[in-house]
C-alpha cells in the first residue's frame, strides 16, 4: 500500500520548509523529501555561516523577473517583518550588517533549527537522502516514485527544488524537469549574483590588482550599485558586481566608478596646491589603495610631479579611475553563482498561491521560479514568502 499525504514537498530548503510550516499549521498531513543528507543546506552556507536571513527593505523594486509585479501579492501577505517575528519568537538574536541586511549574531544553523522546530510542532515528516525519480498525475492528484523505489501518493506536490547555483551542494534541474513534464513555459536559465571574468589580456594587466577591494559604483545601462568592488584572478568580484551580474549580458560593457562619493580631479588640484612636489602617484595614494594607485599613475606617464599636471591632465587621470568601461568576457557559471536568474514562467503561475494554472494541485516556490533577488536577504525573504503563500493555499 502505497502512503498517502495530502502535500508533498520536494526540496528541504528555506521555501520548502517554510511551505511545509504553514501547510502543516493548517492540519494537512505533510511530507518534505529531499535527496540531501542535510535540510537547508544553502541557509547554513549562507553570509559567511551566518545567514543573511532577510532584508528590511524588501519590496518589489528588489527583484528580477519577467513580469515585475508577480512578487507583489506574496512579499504583501508575508513580509520581512513576518519572518523577523518568528525569529525573535525563538529568542535567535541578530543583528543589522549595512542596507538593511539582517544577520544571525550567532550561527545560521539557528535559523535551520527553529524551521525544524516549527516543522515538528505541526508534525510535517521530513525524509532525507531520498531522491525523486518521477511524479506523475493521478486519479486523486499525484504519484511520486522515489530512488528508494517506493511509491507515494499527494493530493498536492509542491517544487522547492531550488535552481542551477551552487552544484556541489546538490543542485539540479530537477523543477525544470517536472515542469517541461506538464508543459509549463520556463524563462531561459543563467547565473545570477555571479563573479565576472575577463579576457586573457586584459586578466594579465590587472593582475597586479588582485586582492584588492574598493567602495565603488558600477553601472550597466541605467541600473547601477554602491558597494565594494574586489579584483580577483579571475576578473571582478565584490558585493557590487555580484549585483550587477544579474542584469549583465555576455558581450555588454559596464561602468567602474571607483570612490563614487570622492571628486578625484578636485582631490589632485587640491593637493597640487599644497605641495606641488608631490608625485601624482603618492597623492592618489592618499585616496586609493597603494597597489591601485600605482596602477592609475602608470596609465599616465606624463602625470609625475603635481606641479607639472594641468587640469586636463588631472581630469584624464580621474576619469580612467571613475569612468573605466570594462568588456567582462564572461562569469564564473553556477559554480559560484548564489542564485539562477530565470526558471518557471510566472505567467504559467497563480501569483497568489504559487499554483499551476494549468495543473490544480501541482506548486512552484522558491529560486525555481523566474523571480530573483538582489543581493542582500532578498532572496530568503522571497522563499519565506513564496513557501508561506503556497503553504496557505494547499
């Protein structure tokens, strides 16, 4: 005899979890499989260990997806607010980081063991080490056949199986799968919140850079981000270029503003003014790292003593370091990638319950779907709120 559960859940992670929480809290008997030897793998790796569990300032503004309001009805119904509540409930203390970005004090296993603990106190079942071989409709919803041969029944199935990112930790295109299965329309798949590489030449010009970060503003287009930008041996990396890489293409050139709160003529003229002797190179020391300005000075062979700079000079100097366009030749893939951009069409999907429109009974949450967040614990928020939305629906 097959066992029976009004909903299963595919995938243990922060939606999945969340899903199961609120399905279970409304008295549906609950099953959560996984084929990982761990629930919530991404949340214990997550900020440094620590969890960058949401972001204050979560709205839809935050998110990429090929119809920008879908986020609306769910960030509404289960805010950054909400998940802050059941934090506190559990006495997790956390702190705020910078731009809103809120962080366990502690650890990120934290928040894993308060989503277990409230998993079990509504009594939803978690198996782990047990992989999906097929789910297929039935007679009374569906059948799920797992790598343990066994066959379950679900008057609900819901996808939390995460995307492509980060593929030694498990992942799959397992939701692909099961959603071009029932013919729902997928939005092509890439990496999001990704390193960017250079080309060969000009990855051996920058190499004395490496290792070195920088406030800085980077722009593609009209969309553009403050935080650190870090040198690699790869190319580009840092909290702003991550940003920036979601909405980046591959042959699309960006705009490096290095010290955007800084005017780095002015800064020159100035200090030509107080002593002229002094070498371009040391003054612009006096600003940037020491390795970078050695870098800029030697772009400028004709800028050595301030005294013998004019403005034009200065106004060269400044604009290589805040205005530098870069062809990125590529990104470092879904190996380091934190999210994947794309995923179901959100056309395909009920806004309000994460439901199939054309499969009643079958749900999508989570990273699997084309919505995708900035940097910053807008990614959690939106799992929170998608697992919470469908859990309310089931």
């Amino acid at each position: 005899m097959a066992r029976k559960f009004d909903v299963v859940i595919l995938g243990a992670g922060a939606a999945g979890m969340m899903c199961a929480i609120r399905a279970g809290a409304r008295g549906r008997s609950v099953l959560v499989l996984d084929h990982a030897k761990a629930p919530g793998e991404k949340i214990r790796i997550s900020g440094g260990g620590r969890c960058n569990f949401t972001n204050i300032h979560a709205g839809p503004k935050n998110y990429l997806s090929s119809n920008p309001h879908f986020v609306k009805s769910a960030l509404a119904r289960y805010s950054a607010q909400d998940f802050i509540d059941l934090v506190n409930r559990h006495g997790i203390a956390f702190h705020e980081k910078t731009l809103g970005q809120l962080f366990c004090d502690e650890s990120a296993k934290d928040i894993i063991r308060m989503l277990l603990s409230e998993m079990e106190a509504v009594r939803a079942k978690l198996e782990l080490q047990t992989g999906v071989t097929s789910v297929e409709g039935s007679a009374d919803g569906f059948r799920i056949v797992t790598s343990t041969g066994e066959t379950i029944e679900a008057g609900s199935v819901v996808v939390a199986t995460g995307g492509k990112s980060i593929p030694k930790m498990g992942a799959t295109g397992l939701a692909y799968d099961i959603a071009r299965q029932f013919d729902l329309k997928l939005v092509e798949t890439r990496p999001g919140l990704v390193p960017l590489t250079l080309d060969p030449g000009l990855l051996e010009k920058l190499a004395p850079l490496s290792g070195i970060a920088a406030p800085a503003e980077i722009r593609h287009g009209k969309t553009s981000f403050r935080e650190a930008l870090l040198f690699t041996h790869r190319g580009l990396s840092g909290p702003a270029i991550l940003q920036i890489s979601s909405y980046w293409r591959e042959g699309d050139e960006i705009t490096l503003v290095i010290e955007p709160d800084r005017r780095i003529a002015d800064d020159l003229k100035a200090a030509r003014k107080a002593n002229g002797k002094q070498l371009v190179q040391t003054a612009l020391s006096d600003i940037l790292p020491k390795r970078l300005a050695q870098f800029f000075a030697e772009k400028h062979p004709a800028a050595t003593k301030l005294a013998d700079c004019s403005d034009k000079v200065f106004d060269a100097v400044a604009a290589s370091i805040q205005d530098w366009r870069i062809r990125p030749a590529g990104s470092e893939g879904y190996r380091t990638a934190e999210v994947t951009l794309g995923g179901i069409d959100t056309s395909e999907l009920d806004s309000k319950t994460m439901q199939a429109k054309s499969v009643p009974g079958l749900y999508f949450i989570g990273e699997c779907v084309d919505v995708t967040g900035w940097l910053g614990g807008y990614n959690f928020q939106w799992a929170w709120s998608s697992g919470h939305v469908c859990g309310e629906a089931l």
